[in-house]
C-alpha cells in the first residue's frame, strides 16, 4: 500500500453504457481516496456457466468453433449465460443440450465443480463450472439463432485423459482448462 489509498474506497462518480447489446460495455468514473480522478472501462457480463460433459465411456464432448476476436478455431466446453430466472444448473443444462446434442443419463444430476472469475481486469464475469458424467447423445446440437449460427460449431469427442494431455496445446483456453482440471477428480 502506498498510502494513497484503495479502489476499494473510491467514490464512483458516474456510471455510463458504452455499448448496451450484444455485449455490454461500460465506464465508471471514480474518485480515488486521495482525490484523482479515474475511468475504468469494463465488460459487463451476465453469470455464466460451462459444463464438463463426459460419456460413459470417458470421453468428453467439446465444442470446437471459430472465434473471430482470436482469429481461430478453438476448442472448448459448452458454455453461456443463464436467462433471467433460470437457475445456473438450469442453464448448464440447456447449453449442453444446445450445444452437444447431449444430455445426462437418466437418473442422474449434474455435480457443481465451483464458481471461478474470469478476466477480472477486464469483465465482473463468474462462471459456474458442473461435471454432467455420464451423458447421452440427444441427437444433433441445435445452437442458438442469434450468433452461434456464425461460429461454425462442431463437436468432438476425445478422450478425458487425452484432453487433459491438450491443455496448452489443443485446449487453450483459461475457462476449458480449469473445468477439466476441477472434473478430473471425478472421473474414474
């Protein structure tokens, strides 16, 4: 501490949306205890979920998709925010559904791996991380109308210990990576 003070005893000034929809943006102005004044630009992102959904046989379904802002395909889990009164386990298993055409085996419940921030200089995002194990094919993904349509979406099958061996190679990305490694005490 440098004695001028915390952001967390800074008075906010004001609140403005920068960008509303289909991300929303936004800048609060503050006041720093000893008197500066700062912006501070972030995403503001609804809860979210990702879901680590492995087969009986032990392999997991992942989505691979195009991602414009990296300029790639990656590789990943299913994944995305809740609607308003939908519970988080509501919404993990809506988006497996949508996104893998899979869904859990009769009789069996989603287990919840945790909740993680993601990008905390960046967005005020939370994930909520469940373990579905096992899954069944519903048939094919159905994706969303609104953008996913855009992503070129597939999905892939590998196995659990093959995934893990991808971290850092295949996998790449910080939310995928920590789902699989918090599921991976659950799978036998």
């Amino acid at each position: 501490m440098t004695g001028l003070g915390s952001m967390r005893d800074a008075e906010l000034l004001s609140t403005e949306v920068l960008v509303d929809k289909p991300k929303r943006f936004v800048r609060e102005q503050l006041r720093m205890p000893d008197g500066v004044e700062i912006d501070w630009y972030y995403a503001d992102t609804a809860e979210s979920v990702m879901v680590v959904p492995v087969t009986a046989a032990g392999t997991v379904i992942l989505v691979q998709q195009y991602r414009h802002n990296l300029k790639t395909d990656t590789l990943e889990l299913p994944a995305g925010i809740s609607t308003v009164g939908e519970s988080m386990a509501a919404a993990a298993q809506r988006e497996l559904v949508e996104e893998t055409g899979h869904a859990l085996s009769a009789g069996v419940n989603l287990q919840p791996l945790g909740r993680l921030y993601a990008l905390p200089s960046e967005t005020n995002k939370w994930i909520n991380f469940f373990l579905a194990y096992p899954v069944v094919s519903t048939g094919t993904a159905e994706w969303d109308t609104e953008i996913e349509r855009y992503f070129d979406m597939s999905t892939v099958e590998v196995p659990f210990d093959e995934a893990i061996a991808s971290i850092g190679t295949r996998i790449t990305g910080v939310e995928t990576a920590s789902a699989l490694m918090m599921a991976r005490p659950h799978i036998r």
